[in-house]
C-alpha cells in the first residue's frame, strides 16, 4: 500500500536480459532514473524473484501484472514461461500476462489457450513492436478466446520508439471494428494512445464500456495536459494504473504524483487498483 491505497501495477517487464534488444536496457536505464531495478538481477541477468518481491514490496504494489513479449524485430522474445518462477514465488502478488504475435504463433488460438491454462489473467497485442494491425483477422481467433473466457485483452496504444517499430499500428482507431464485434471483452488501451492519439484513446475510453486507459510510461503530471479536451476527472474513471516498470523511477513516486491532480479519493483509489480489480480475474484487492 501507498499512502494507505491498495495499488495495482498493471504493466509490468521483468524479462531475462539476455533476451533483449540492447535499445531495451537502454531506455530501461534512461527513464528509470535512480530506481534500483537492476538490483533484481543477479550477475547472469536473470530475475531473482525474491529480490524483485523484495523490491516491489518496498515500493508498495500489492498486485503487479507480468508481461512477456514476442517481438523480435523490435524488443527481442522475451517468452511467457520466463515469468513463471517470479509468480511461483509470490503468486499472490504476481499475476501472468499472455502475448500473441501471429507472424509467430500459429495457430493464435492455441497459444492464447495454452498461456491462460497457465494462469495469465489477461492477453496483451503489442501490434507495433510485432508490425501487425490489431484488427488482424488472424487475430480474431484470439479474441474468441478471451470473449470465452471472459479475459481482457491489453493493446499497446500509441507510438514507439524501438528500432524496428511500426508505430502506425499503434493508431487506436485500428481496434474500433475489434472493439464493436466484441462488446463481451474489456479492451485496456496501454500507454493511453501514447504520441499524438491521446484524443482517439480518450474518446474510445469515454464512448465504449468496454474501453480502459492504462497510464504505463506517462508521467502523471502530465495527464492532464494529455487530455486537455475531456473532462479529467469523469475521463479518470477509465484509467488504469501501470508503470510500465523498470522503465520509470518507481511506482512509489508515481502513485504520489497521481495523488496531488486533485481526484476525488474514490477516484483515485479505483485508478489504483479498483478498475484492475474489475477488470483482470482473481486479483483479490
């Protein structure tokens, strides 16, 4: 807890370094500023899951999403079963995240099956990193999936800057089509339309039920500027809690730049962990 709110890191990396991209430690160590992430690791590399629970402990998340990713033009793979000690640990503060990329898995349906059969709580698209439209009729197996099982699906929103990006693809109007054929699916826009999309986000936010922002990798000061032409506070309802870690200075003083917009408290507490706790199975928040 944090200033006596339960929080809810929704959008979290912690991978293998081995497996990355030299531009991902990069910007990890760039926009983490003082924050010991790399403490975490031990001298291979490798995430040591009592020192990154040790760690997020400290800073105060109670509940914190896991990502993997497959995108090797971009970030690297970095694969799905890598997480599974980190929430073996704690598995009452780690919970799993699937990712699909359907230039690499075939069929996307099984994939996304076998994942959730593992315990991930939510699917995540990450159209730019993988140069894919998000309304890939390939795709679409996927989404079935997840309209079954009643899981959300998290869509990187917004631009990139990685090498080997495709950032077109983080248009958010692409998923309109994929927002209206599935209403049964909450879709969670990541990065909040990230660059120059902050409206089309806001808007889809605003108009659909079944759209959320999540705040990973902006500074909350910042929000409000953002998103000018809304009304904040009745737009905040919407908004979802994520870092974006280890590429923030930590989720301790995020949550405190948060606190000072002048939100209402029920507000902030269900950006907090509330909307999370509506949104992904089995967090117990």
């Amino acid at each position: 807890m944090i200033e006596g709110h339960v929080v809810v890191d929704a959008h979290v990396h912690v991978p293998r370094l081995s497996t990355l991209k030299p531009a991902w430690l990069e910007w990890a160590q760039r926009y983490a500023g003082p924050h010991p992430w790399r403490s975490v690791y031990d001298d291979d590399g490798v995430p040591v899951p009592a020192k990154l629970d040790a760690l997020f402990e400290a800073e105060g998340v109670d509940r914190a999403l896991l990502f993997c990713e497959y995108s090797p033009r971009a970030t690297g793979i970095q694969p799905f079963e890598d997480n599974l000690p980190l929430v073996e640990f704690n598995p009452s503060r780690f919970r799993l995240v699937a990712n699909v990329n359907p230039h690499l898995h075939h069929p996307v349906a099984s994939a996304v099956e076998w994942q959730l059969d593992l315990g991930a709580v939510a699917l995540k698209i990450h159209p730019v990193h993988g140069a894919f439209s998000p309304a890939d009729k390939e795709l679409y197996r996927a989404y079935e999936v997840c309209a079954a099982r009643g899981v959300p699906v998290i869509l990187h929103s917004g631009t990139s800057t990685f090498p080997g990006s495709r950032s077109s693809f983080g248009d958010p109007a692409l998923l309109t089509d994929v927002i209206e054929d599935f209403p049964e699916i909450q879709f969670v826009l990541a990065h909040g339309g990230r660059g120059w999309w902050y409206d089309t986000a806001g808007f889809l936010a605003q108009s659909k039920e079944n759209v959320w922002l999540d705040l990973a990798g902006l500074p909350p000061k910042k929000l409000p500027d953002y998103y000018a032409r809304f009304d904040f506070q009745r737009l905040a309802e919407k908004f979802v809690f994520g870092t974006d870690w280890p590429g923030v200075p930590g989720a301790n003083r995020n949550v405190r730049a948060l606190a000072k917009l002048g939100l209402s408290n029920g507000v902030l507490r269900a950006i907090l962990a509330g909307n999370a706790a509506k949104l992904f199975p089995g967090l117990a928040v």
